[in-house]
C-alpha cells in the first residue's frame, strides 16, 4: 500500500482522498483550517488570513445546476432545487464526506511547510512532507506520492492604482465580503467582471445608498438558464464537439449578442463572446435598467475619497472600494522548479503532472478553469493520478508530454488571447476518461443499449456517465444518468405535474423517431469525418 500525501481539503482533496481509498492506497490529508469545503466554507477561521482563501457570503447560489455539479458517483439529493444556495453545497461535501468515511484521513488545523524529493528519489519517486499542527514541534514523514489540492485561490489578488494607498475609503477583496447588509448606506465601487463582481454588486444594491460596477473591458452577462435548459448543461454536450469550431463560435455570438442591448446597458466587451469569459448573473442587467446598479469604466486613479476613470468621469464619496480582480497563485511548500508561475504558466501535462519528474509520484489537482462544473473534473483528475501513482496509466515521454503541453497552451491563445487553462469539458474529461478506461464506447453503446448511447451522445455530460464501465464503475450508475434531466427540476416541481410525466420520460424503450434521428445525426457526422480527411 502506498502512503499518498493530499495538500488540501477542499473539493478537489476530497475527490482526491476518497480515490486514493477506493484503489488501495493510504491517502493523509493535510488541511489548514477547522472543516473541509475549502472555498465552499461558511464560518471564518480565527485568525485567517483577511487576504487568503474565500469564504461563502450570504445570498451566494450556484453558477452550475445540481445534476452537472454533482460527483460521479454520489449525486445531489433530488428533492433539492435546480441550482443551490452556498450553504446547501457546504452541506453536500460534508453528506460526500460522511459517505465514504473520509474524516480519518484528515488532520485538521495542519499546515504543510515543506514539499521536497526524499535522498532516494531517484531509485523510489518518494518525497518527505514537513507538517505543523498549530503550535506543536514540526512533524516529518515519508510519501509515496504527494497530490496538491490547495486551489488557486491562495491569496486575493489587488492591482495597483495611483493614490490606491491614500485612499480614504474602506478597501476589500472580494474574499472577504460576507454580506450586502454591511454597506447599508453606503457608496460602493465594485471592480471587476467575474461572477463574484457580479454577485457583489447585486448584493450590496439591496441595502446601499449607491453601487458603482467598474468594467475595465465591459462584461457578456449570460443568465443561468437559456430557453429551458441550465446554461452549462446545453454547452456541455458530445455532439457540439463534432461541429466546426467556427460555426460554434458564429452560433454563440449571435446567441449572447440576442440576450441584451449590450450598448445600451453599456456592457458590450470588444472581444466577441466565443473569445471571452461570461459572467453569470441572473439580476444585474435588471438592476442596471433599474438604476440600482450604475457602470463605469476601468479606474485611472485614486484622489482621497474621489475615484476617476478611464473616460474622465469621476466617483465623490466613495465609502468602500471591493476588488473582485482574482488571486495569486502560490505554492510556498514546493520548490519553483517543480510547482511555480500563475496559473496559465504552470506546466502540467493533461493539466495534472509536472512533467520533468523522474518519477510521476506529485499531481496537481484543481488547477484548471473550467466551462462548467469543476467538481467532476478535478475528480477525474484525481482518478487519473492514482493510476498513473500505481503504474496502471501509461505516460508518453517528456518531449511528448512538453509537446503537448505547449499544443494545449496555444490552442488557448488562439481561442480566448490569453494563457489561463480554460478547459473544455467534452474534449478534456473524455480524454482523462479514456486514459483510465472509463469512457463507453458509443459505437458499442449504439447495438447493445441504443436509448443510453442517445443520451449519451447529445444529452449533457451528466457526471454519472463516468461510472458506466471501466475501474469502480457504479451498478446504478445507468439509470442515475438517465434520471439526471428529471432529477434537476424534481425539487421545485408540483408532485401534480410529475405525476403526469410522459411514459416516454421514463426509462422505457427509445423511440422510432429518436432512433432514427440518432442514426442520422450519427450518419451525418461519420460523413463530415470522412470528408475532412480527404
């Protein structure tokens, strides 16, 4: 049995602790506060760091509907609603928790201060772990293996403006805002375009005498659900992986553009949608059209308690400035060579493995931005590290992996201008799937099980899908996919209206008209294939 050593527990060092379990191994996790959730955590530690890692706020709900958030293998409850306020995902990972037993292998209030190659790395791949729990002496151990799953979110991130430091006004991160009702009366200014911005303004609206939104580039505001279907569960779906990129991105431009009057609200980014990060947000282009919200520009400059902006305007009286401008990504506990730069600088191959080890035994879990839930992600991140830990996932050679790494970058910048891993969850957690062996074959699918290879194909990557076969696959885990549109409104809905469900929403035999359109759909795409090579 091999000892694993988990930096982390948080989403991904959860993930990363039951799998280590489930194949054997001995994992010890290391976390520095009281309770597990990392991000997803409601009470403030004493004595945290106001600038380290974010905490719930009050009024937070889910950017990801239940059923794509959930884990492979232990959905959300389905009388929840569609999409979860903070306090119910905090207590989804203690339920995940509690589960699967994972208590034991914590030890709480526990820095690890050192990360470094043990005198026989090279015959062993082992790497000795320096650990402090509070105030006691510093504990050494030996590892097989070291999973790093301290997020991202280390340390709030502020940008430096002129007359920032002789501001008058109060100055916040973004991770330490925990409630709107704290600025009743106040003049906020809210900096930034990302959800927490987004999230911070609508908040603060509700109690404040003004709320100021400051968009260096202006924002894509996209609502949760399009139509009838949960945002993230309509772009995340096999079949648009098969479409050219081109006419993908023409069909989400024009998409986005029909949402809003982007030059009225005064929002419109000069970079098309395809090529920028989406905010998402439910109310603030209403409180924008209701004045409860006001835009500006990026900021110039700082004078007392006045701000000016890009285009000249200035802001008088400003109570409190909330930067919502992201984190610093650190690893202090490793060296450089190994684990360093942001987060688009890191090199990992598959977005997991520091390449230039001489033996594969540290994997870096959670490091990615995802456009969809990262849950199911990181856990088949961590699947995937415990193979190749146990020498069951086979790895190219360094050149190979540094090629592909480099690929993986560049196809970012083409796409969105910039380096930060943005991953697409059909191509990338199909392709982690596939190098365990736990990816259906949908041609397979297709003769032997036709409904689910429909489902499979053009429905939503529901999590599930990743306990159909291959190691430690779940024997309920068809029926869970199939269940998984319904399970998603079973919370709100009238027990009325599902009773009156359609018999072909349950799990009966596909139709002629789906079979048909299937075989189409299949057909057509086989053709275009065919076609390209030529």
């Amino acid at each position: 049995m091999k000892r694993v050593a988990i930096i982390g527990a948080g989403v991904s060092g959860l993930a990363s602790i039951k799998t280590c379990l489930e194949e054997g191994l001995e994992p010890v996790c290391f976390e520095q506060t009281s309770n597990i959730g990392g991000v997803w955590k409601i009470q403030v530690e004493e004595g945290a760091d106001p600038h380290g890692p974010p905490y719930i706020y009050r009024g937070l709900v889910s950017n990801i509907c239940k059923p794509m958030m959930a884990f492979s293998d232990f959905p959300f409850p389905p009388e929840w609603p569609p999409y979860l306020q903070g306090e119910d995902v905090c207590k989804y990972y203690v339920d995940y928790t509690n589960h699967f037993d994972l208590w034991k292998n914590i030890r709480f209030n526990t820095r690890v201060i050192r990360v470094e190659k043990a005198d026989d790395f090279e015959e062993t791949g082992r790497w000795i772990v320096r650990s402090q729990c509070r105030e006691e002496d510093v504990k050494t151990e030996v590892f097989d293996a070291v999973m790093v799953c301290s997020g991202f979110f280390s340390s709030g991130f502020i940008p430096k403006h002129p007359g920032l430091a002789e501001f008058k006004g109060q100055v916040l991160h973004a991770c330490q805002f925990r409630r709107g009702s704290d600025f009743k009366d106040k003049t906020v200014l809210v900096v930034g375009a990302g959800h927490s911005a987004g999230d911070i303004a609508v908040l603060c609206a509700d109690h404040a005498k003004k709320v100021v939104i400051s968009l260096k580039e202006g924002a894509w505001i996209i609502p949760r659900v399009l139509g009838k279907e949960p945002v993230d569960a309509r772009v995340n779906q096999r079949w648009k992986s098969f479409i050219p990129s081109w006419l993908v991105h023409h069909v989400t431009d024009r998409v986005v553009e029909s949402i809003q009057d982007w030059d009225g609200l005064g929002l419109r980014r000069q970079t098309p949608p395809h090529k920028s990060p989406a905010m998402i947000n439910d109310r603030l282009p209403m409180d924008i059209m209701s004045g409860r919200v006001s835009i500006r520009s990026g900021i110039q400059s700082f004078q007392g308690s006045r701000v000016i902006f890009d285009d000249g305007k200035e802001m008088d009286d400003v109570d409190c400035v909330i930067f919502a401008t992201g984190y610093s990504l650190k690893f202090p506990f490793v060296d450089d060579e190994i684990l360093s730069g942001d987060l688009g600088q890191l090199d990992l191959y598959l977005h997991v493995l520091p390449p230039r080890l001489t033996h594969h035994t540290m994997a870096a879990v959670g490091y990615v931005v995802v456009r969809g839930a990262a849950g199911p992600a990181f856990e088949l991140q961590a699947r995937y590290a415990a193979k190749v830990f146990k020498g069951e996932a086979k790895l190219p050679s360094l050149p190979e992996m540094m090629s592909d790494i480099r690929a993986r970058r560049d196809r970012i910048f083409k796409q969105l201008g910039h380096y930060r891993p943005m991953i697409l969850p059909p191509e990338y957690q199909d392709r982690l799937a596939r190098e365990i062996g736990a990816l259906p074959s949908l041609w397979k699918l297709l003769f032997t099980d036709p409904k689910l290879a429909y489902s499979f194909f053009f429905d939503s990557m529901y999590p599930p899908c990743y306990r159909l076969v291959g190691p430690h696959a779940m024997p309920g885990a068809r029926e869970a996919f199939l269940r998984s549109s319904e399970d998603l409104m079973h919370g709100i809905t009238p027990s009325s209206v599902r009773n009156k469900s359609k018999p072909c929403s349950k799990d009966s035999s596909m139709s002629v008209t789906k079979l048909l359109g299937f075989s189409v759909a299949i057909l057509s795409i086989l053709a275009f294939c065919v076609g390209m090579v030529q």
